[in-house]
C-alpha cells in the first residue's frame, strides 16, 4: 500500500506521514532500526508498541500507523493522490487574490460585512455573558450536581425525560420499514435480489478502492455477473480513475 499509493498530509498529519516514510524505509530491511517517529504511538498503543527493553515492535508499529491512517483520512489530515474523495480538502480553495476579489459578493449575499471583527467582538461579548449566567444559575439548578466518582469530582446531569413518539414519526417508520421489506425481499417485483446482496457489497467496496487510487485488475471483474462487471464497477468512480481502471 506504501508503495503505490502517494500519501501527502496538512500540518496535523505530518507526523503520521513521518511514520508511513519510515515504515516504507523498513520493508526491504531483515532487521529494521530503532528510530522510529514515536509521535504516532499513543498512549492505547504504547504496551503493544513499546517492548519492555524500549524498542518498537515493528509489526505492532504498523499496525499503529494504519489505525490512525485511517482516522486521519477520514479527517481530511492526510490527503491521496490520485483521488476524487480523500483529496486535499484545500485544493478547491479560492486563492488570495481571488478571495479579495470576491469578497464583497459573498458578503453582500449572507448579509455579512466585509471585517468580520465587529461580529467576533459581538460573539465573545454574547458567549461570556452567557457563561457568566450560567455559572451564576449552577448551585441553584437542580439537574446539575457534582459527585465523586473513583476519587474524582465529575459533572453529573440530569437526563431530560423521555418524550412520546408523535403519531406522524411512528407512521413514517411503519413506511420505512415496509418499503425496505419489499426493497430486499423483492415482494410484488417479481423476484427478490437477495441473493446478490454480498456481489453488491463486494462490487461497492472495489468501486470504492478504485477511487482511492487503486487499479482494477481483470481478476476482480467478471463480465458474466452482473454485479461485478468491469464497467459497472468503474462506473461508481470519478472519470479519471474509471480510466484508469479500464486500462
């Protein structure tokens, strides 16, 4: 995965970033140094991590620097290239140049002036008065106490009581469930696709690596099953990777 897929990262990932050029150093070593980044190794991780002479477990590092990959790509910290939907989150961003310029429609439009201090003012003034109310309300307020809990104080409130279903939610539910009945179990559409359900989800999951990046290979595809013919499959990605894909 290191090896063909190109990671880039933000400020916040850069030392995961770090740890994945490190673990792509490591791959053709028989024995592998002890320099490891330790910034990615948190506290859950450091006793599988961490051996008890202090050198890092390389498979369990790995291990650690997928786990947080994966979370950091969720939050958009570390980015792919080739991708459509974990790219840069900053490369649509409007330049300096064109923001000035663009600045006084936007502004005009959400009825916003163009120096957003006053408001920022206006906001800190409103979030401390605020504040200052409510701490002024806490030893009266019924619903909120403190308890000691294991040897600390923590802040306990009080669950709000438990509302009725109104009558409109509870038909829309009875809509749901019947029309996803009928959906999966095919009743009046003359056959049900149950049977192809796991085609579908393996179908998907390909679709979705193909847009991280990934190549389809001609293995995965079968042209006599609906669900897993090449073309159906990239048709679920961006043009350029479907491109890809087919060649």
């Amino acid at each position: 995965m290191l090896t063909h897929i190109s990671f880039e990262a933000g400020p916040a990932g850069r030392p995961l970033l770090g740890a994945c050029d490190w673990l792509r150093d490591q791959q053709d070593r028989k024995k592998p140094d002890n320099n490891a980044p330790r910034e990615v190794i948190d506290k859950a991780w450091q006793r599988y991590v961490v051996q008890k002479d202090g050198r890092v477990d390389i498979r369990a590092f790995t291990f650690c620097v997928l786990s947080h990959l994966q979370t950091a790509i969720h939050r958009r910290d570390v980015f792919t290239r080739p991708s459509w939907r974990y790219a840069d989150p900053r490369a649509n961003l409007l330049s300096d140049a064109e923001w000035e310029a663009t600045r006084p429609i936007v502004c005009r439009t959400l009825g916003l002036p163009p120096d957003p201090q006053p408001i920022l003012d206006s906001l800190a003034v409103e979030l401390d008065k605020t504040y200052r109310e409510v701490a002024r309300r806490l030893p009266d307020n019924p619903d909120v106490r403190f308890e000691k809990v294991k040897g600390k104080e923590e802040l306990i409130l009080t669950p709000l009581d438990a509302l009725d279903e109104p009558p409109s939610l509870i038909w829309l539910q009875g809509r749901g469930g019947a029309t996803t009945a009928r959906g999966v179990g095919g009743a009046g559409t003359g056959g049900g696709r149950a049977d192809r359900l796991h085609g579908s989800v393996y179908a998907s999951d390909r679709s979705f690596c193909a847009n991280c990046g990934f190549c389809l290979e001609s293995s995965l595809c079968a042209d006599d099953a609906s669900d897993m013919k090449s073309s159906r499959l990239t048709s679920l990605t961006n043009p350029q990777i479907s491109r890809t894909a087919k060649t």
